[in-house]
C-alpha cells in the first residue's frame, strides 16, 4: 500500500467515525469534528502533505513516486 492510499483510508474511516459521532453522541460535537475534517482535506489538496503522513512513514508507507523509482 502507497501513502496516498493509506491516507486515503484513514481519512475515509475518520469521516465515518466523526459521522457516528454526529449522530449518536452529540450533533455539534460530530459535525465540528466532520467540518475539521474537510479544512485538514483542502489543505492537504493545496500542499500535498497532511499530518497523518508522520505516523503512515513510521508504518512504512512510501509515496507512489519513490516507489516507482
């Protein structure tokens, strides 16, 4: 699995948990959560890097690009 995917996924389960949240525990709270989550999304969009890439390269993970080579 590339960085990218691995990013891919934990974002896609973090929206899902954030998304429970929102409807079993508090609806503020979740939807907060859910709205954090879009601003961390178009940030990564702007400069390719989003936190979760530190412990996904302690894990191993590597970018499609150094894989390639």
């Amino acid at each position: 699995m590339c960085l990218e995917k691995g990013r891919a996924l934990g974002q896609g389960i973090m929206i899902l948990i954030f998304g429970a949240i929102a409807l079993l525990v508090s609806q503020p709270v979740g939807l907060g959560l859910v709205g954090f989550m879009g601003v961390m999304k178009l940030q990564e969009s702007v400069t390719d890097w989003c936190p979760s890439d530190l412990v996904l390269k302690r894990l191993g993970l590597k970018k499609k690009a150094e894989i390639a080579r």
